[in-house]
C-alpha cells in the first residue's frame, strides 16, 4: 500500500493511459478512415488499394520523432473546434507512389525522396480529401471541420519535445500494389481532453446499436422459422388429353411416369428441393428424403 504522503495526484481530464473503452472507441475510428482511404485510392488512382486499421498507439513527442524517418511526409493540420496541432505522418514511398500514379505513371518500386514543387501541389490536393475522410470518421464522436496549415518533411518539422504529455497515435497501413506504407494520425493532449468525455459516451452509442442489431436479427430469424412453407410429394405425372379426361370413371387407373421402385420429387413452395421414397411410418403413408437437389 502506498503512504498517504507519497500517493500521486491523478489528472482525468489528463489521463495518461487509455482505457479499453477509450481504445475501442478509437479503434471504431481508425476501422472507418481506413476503410474510406482505400476507397478513395482506389477511386483515384484506379489501382485496387487496400487499407486496414493497424494500431492504437500512446507515445511522447520525441519518442515519435525517433520513431519517424527523416523523409517522412508530415502534414500538420487541425481539427476545429478540438484544441492544439495534429499531425498526419504518412510514408515518402506511399506519398510518390500515389503522385506518379497522378501522372499517369507506372506504380513500379519508388525511392525516398525529396518533394519538388509539382509534389507538393498535387500532395496538397490529396492531403485535403484525407483530412476529409478523417474529419468523417471522428464526427463519430463529435463533429469537427478541418483545416491544412502546411506539409514538411520529418527532417524539416519541429516536433513539439518540450510537451510531455503523451500523444495518441492512429495508425493505418495502406497497400498499394508493390507499395505500403502507414498513415499515422497523431492526436495531442491538448485534443484529448475534449474527446476523452465523448468517447465512453459513442462507446456506449455504438454497443447499444449493436445490440440492438443483433436483437433485429434474432427478431428476423425468429419470424422465418415460424414462417409455415407448403411440402408437396409428387407421386408422378400423366398426360391426359381432353376427350380422356372428359371420360374418367370412377375405378380407371392412371399409368403415372415414375416406376413403383423409383425416387419421388419433393417440392417446397413450388420449387424442387428433394427427392424421397414412399413408404409408411406409425401406419401412416410417409417419405424418406434421400438427397437434395442441386
């Protein structure tokens, strides 16, 4: 037990783990911008793309300036009306893969490099639709607009050291072709406390929507099976033409089309769905289903 003079104030609105609560929330997120990214690559740069939620991370600024390579794309952005700068850290290879696409290229294997004037006007315009797709997915929690404030390379941004507090960290890893890479959407501290009080509250949102789902199907399932469908055993067929159906008496037999020995067709609701044999069961006449039909 820790000493009454040595226990640590804690910080709520501060918090320095997440919860689980917290991480699905997150998680709901990341599942989605994922999901939009690889849709609009895809749309783009009629390529198939996929892209796939990879992580929720808690790091400190200079652990993810370590992290970071040097020719890593940074786009510092925000997200009004949330608090403080955030960060979309996307892979160099990814970002010359989508601007060669752009211009009618290949996608062969690319090297890092650096971004010329042409680079960072078309990487302007796909940086804004991300952003989007971004600002989409976190209105999940609460509704937010965006805004580019400018992109730089890693070695060239000054990441913010001097703040200790830890940052959440996004990632998604994105395919293209022969390229992947990840996109890492960097949320500060100052951010966190507004979305930390919604977050358990569009946890909840959501697991009730689930349930809910989940009782509609058991309602949907339950009304199905207790839907009554019509069974008909066809013994055999007979072709009669007018002047001998006119005739029939009683006593006459009819010739049918199937032998005494042979299987007999079952129908549900009109379509043919088994063939049986007759026989009789508890001194009933019955038939025994032997295989369904194709």
């Amino acid at each position: 037990m820790v000493p009454r003079s040595d226990a640590a104030s804690y910080d709520f609105r501060r918090a320095s783990k997440l919860s689980q609560l917290h991480v699905r929330s997150f998680l709901r997120v990341n599942e989605k911008v994922s999901r939009l990214i690889g849709n609009q690559l895809t749309g783009k740069l009629d390529k198939f793309t996929t892209a796939a939620p990879s992580s929720i991370r808690q790091m400190t600024y200079e652990e993810l300036s370590l992290s970071t390579d040097p020719l890593t794309v940074v786009v510092i952005c925000s997200f009004p009306p949330l608090r403080g700068d955030f960060q979309l850290i996307i892979s160099n290879k990814l970002i010359h893969s989508c601007i060669e696409r752009l211009l009618g290229g290949d996608l062969g294997e690319t090297d890092e490099k650096e971004l010329t004037e042409i680079d960072k006007v078309l990487l302007k315009q796909l940086a804004d639709e991300w952003l989007a797709l971004y600002a989409e997915s976190l209105s999940a929690i609460l509704p937010v607009d965006t805004k580019l404030h400018r992109i730089e390379l890693a070695q060239d941004y000054n990441f913010p050291l001097h703040v200790r507090e830890k940052v959440v960290v996004l990632d998604t890893e994105v395919q293209l072709m022969s390229t992947s890479g990840l996109f890492e959407l960097v949320v500060p501290n100052s951010a966190m406390e507004s979305i930390v009080p919604r977050l358990t509250a569009s946890e909840k949102i959501a697991r009730k929507e689930d349930e809910e789902s989940v009782q509609v199907r058991k309602m949907v399932e339950s009304g199905i099976q207790q839907t009554e469908l019509e069974v008909r055993a066809v013994l055999g067929h007979c072709d009669l033409d007018v002047r001998d159906f006119l005739t029939l008496q009683q006593g006459d037999v009819l010739r049918l089309s199937t032998a005494y020995d042979e299987p007999i067709e079952v129908y549900v609701d009109q379509k043919k769905m088994y063939s049986a044999q007759m026989g009789t069961h508890r001194g009933k006449r019955a038939i025994q289903i032997l295989e369904q039909e194709e």
